[in-house]
C-alpha cells in the first residue's frame, strides 16, 4: 500500500478517529448493543464530526 504524498494534519487524524467511532457505535447501536444510548449523543457525534470536516477542509486551504 502506498504512502500519501502529504502527511494528514492532526486535525484530520481526529477527524478519522471521530468517524470511525461514531459509524462503529452506530452499528453496535443497530445491532441493538448500544440501544441504551440516547439520540443527544448521536447528535453531538455527527456534530462533532462535521465541525472537524469543515475545520480539516479549511486548514488544507491554507
């Protein structure tokens, strides 16, 4: 596997690690593993995940 060319600034290596566990705790969520967990939680992940989107996004730009 190749390496990229460019190394991925922290906040985009956050931005993956906040993804990844927001999809892996929806899916144990669908699975009914996590059912006990209330949706604000679910919110504030997706939240969070596209404020790091955005902020990863504007910091390429520059």
């Amino acid at each position: 596997m190749a390496k990229p060319s460019y190394p991925l600034h922290p906040v985009t290596k956050l931005f993956l690690v906040v993804l990844a566990l927001t999809l892996g705790l929806w899916v144990l969520r669908a699975m009914t593993w996590l059912a006990f967990l209330p949706g604000l939680v679910w919110w504030v992940l997706i939240l969070v995940c596209f404020s790091l989107a955005i902020v990863s996004s504007l910091q390429r730009l520059r």
